[in-house]
C-alpha cells in the first residue's frame, strides 16, 4: 500500500490457549523484515492495538501479521484499518471543539481539554463552564467531547493510542458527533456551538446560539461538539457563553452595538446588554469592571 499522508495502523483481535502463546507480530516486508509491534504475552479479550506509520509517510509498503508457533496458541484478528492520524486546526481564538468516537487518543503537547458545564457541581465545587480535564500527552478515552485549548494558529496531531484512558469524573453537557450531520431541532432545548461574536473578536471565544432563537437544523462537521441546554428556565438562557472574562476587559466591549436584548453568561451569572447598557438578571443596571 501507498502511504501518503500521517497515518496509523489499528486492529483488533483474542488469543486463545493463551498459556501456550509464542509469537504475534506485525512485520514490513521487503529485502529486510522490520518487526513493529510484538507484544510479550497476549489476552484472550478483545484488545485494540494501533501503531504508528508516519515514518513511512511517501513510501510504498507491504504490511503483515506473523503468526509464529506449533501447536500453539490462536490469534484471531479483525477490523483492520490503515487511517490518516487525525490533525485539529486551532484558530486564533486558540480553542477547538473535538470527538472521536473510534478511537483513544493522545492530548497533544502544548493542548489542554476541557469539559464544560452549564451548572456545575456545587458538591465537589465544580464551576460553570470550563474545567480542565486532560493535560497534555495524557489519554483521553473515546467518545469525550472536549474543547481543546492551545496555541492560535497550530494545528496538531491526535495520535490514536490503544490505551484507555480515564473518563473525566467532572460534569459535561458537550455533545459530539462522529461524522457530519445535521443536528435535529428540538423545542426542548437551546443548541450552541463554538464560536466568537459577529466581529470575530478572538476574545469573545465562547458558545453562541447557530441562529437568532437557538434552535437545531444547523450542520455539524465530524468530530466536533456542541451544548444542548434544556429550556426549563426560557427567562434565564443566555444567547452564549464566553470562555474569558478574568483579566481581559476586551471582550465586554465587543459586544456593544448589538440589536436589542441579549442575554449572556459571565463568571456563573447571567446578563442582559440592551442598546449598550449592561443589566443582571433583576432587571438592575450594573458596570462590570474587569481588569
């Protein structure tokens, strides 16, 4: 096979007679066999195993699986899948939404992922919005919808892992999607994605209504989260919640000069801009002052 881009090998397979277990591996053929993967003792669960082949980026190979042993054990192999390694562009907001269903992976140097909650958990003093989850080169485990959070402009690399990881025990209201599609419309529920204000400020980074009643019916690109909020408390519920907000007097004012009332959400409370004027959830005018 060609490999042309990053890409990683995954498969799954069981071993029986595990006691008499000799030799599994996966070899590169050619003039000089090269062993990449061979492990010392097998199981006979159901494992999943992924190995790296960016070193062999632009070249031609041949991949094997080499059973070695008589009147040995059983290597049962299945699902077997040659991939490009996932790569995540950050924008200059610095923050990325991501999911994948399929496989581990490994929080890339440099990224941190975080949960995101529109309550949180007053018993283990969890707050509203962000909590980091996963630091860098830490596992994180299939199927977590995460916003990720690294430097404006990067892109980086996902390495699929066949560990585990640990699911996040903090609470987590994002929703992800495995492939594109279009996200149902729910009268139940407000739906917000990542996103800024409408003049792209990289400050104002947050979760934004897709439309002016924060409704579904919009497309959802693959491997990227939303929120899906309840609207047991219609009066309450914002049009976005911002990301920054300690120390970056910047945002606030960016978000003067929009039409009508807008409802949003700073540091656990919500608020109301109406023709420039800042009001807490009473109805009471007040200044926030962030420096």
């Amino acid at each position: 096979m060609q490999i042309t881009v990053d890409a990683f090998l995954s498969f799954w397979s069981y071993n029986s007679w595990t006691s008499d277990y000799d030799k599994n591996s996966v070899v590169i053929l050619g003039e000089e066999e090269i062993e990449l993967w061979s492990p010392a003792s097998v199981s006979q669960s159901q494992v999943q195993t992924v190995i790296d082949l960016s070193a062999y980026k632009n070249q031609t190979i041949s991949i094997a699986f080499k059973y070695e042993g008589s009147n040995a054990h059983g290597w049962y192999i299945d699902d077997v899948l040659v991939s490009a390694i996932p790569s995540l562009d950050f924008n200059e907001t610095g923050y990325a939404t991501y999911y994948n269903a399929d496989n581990a992976y490994i929080m890339p140097e440099g990224v941190v992922g975080h949960v995101f909650s529109v309550e949180g958990n007053a018993e283990t003093n969890q707050p509203v919005g962000l909590t980091q989850a996963y630091a860098s080169n830490t596992v994180v485990p299939a199927a977590v919808p995460l916003v990720l959070e690294g430097n404006a402009g990067v892109a980086y690399t996902l390495m699929p892992t066949d560990e585990t990881g640990t699911n996040p025990t903090a609470v987590n209201d994002l929703i992800g999607v495995n492939e594109a599609t279009t996200i149902a419309d729910d009268a139940d529920y407000y739906f917000y994605v990542l996103s800024m204000n409408a003049a792209g400020a990289s400050e104002s980074v947050g979760f934004y209504w897709m439309n002016e009643t924060g409704a579904g019916g919009f497309d959802m690109p693959a491997h990227k989260a939303y929120l899906k909020v309840a609207r047991e408390a219609s009066e309450a519920a914002p049009r976005f919640y911002l990301f920054h907000g300690e120390n970056n007097a910047t945002w606030l004012n960016n978000l003067r000069g929009v039409d009508g009332a807008t409802k949003f959400w700073y540091q656990g409370h919500i608020y109301i801009l109406r023709d420039n004027v800042i009001y807490d959830a009473t109805g009471k005018r007040v200044e926030l002052v962030l420096e």
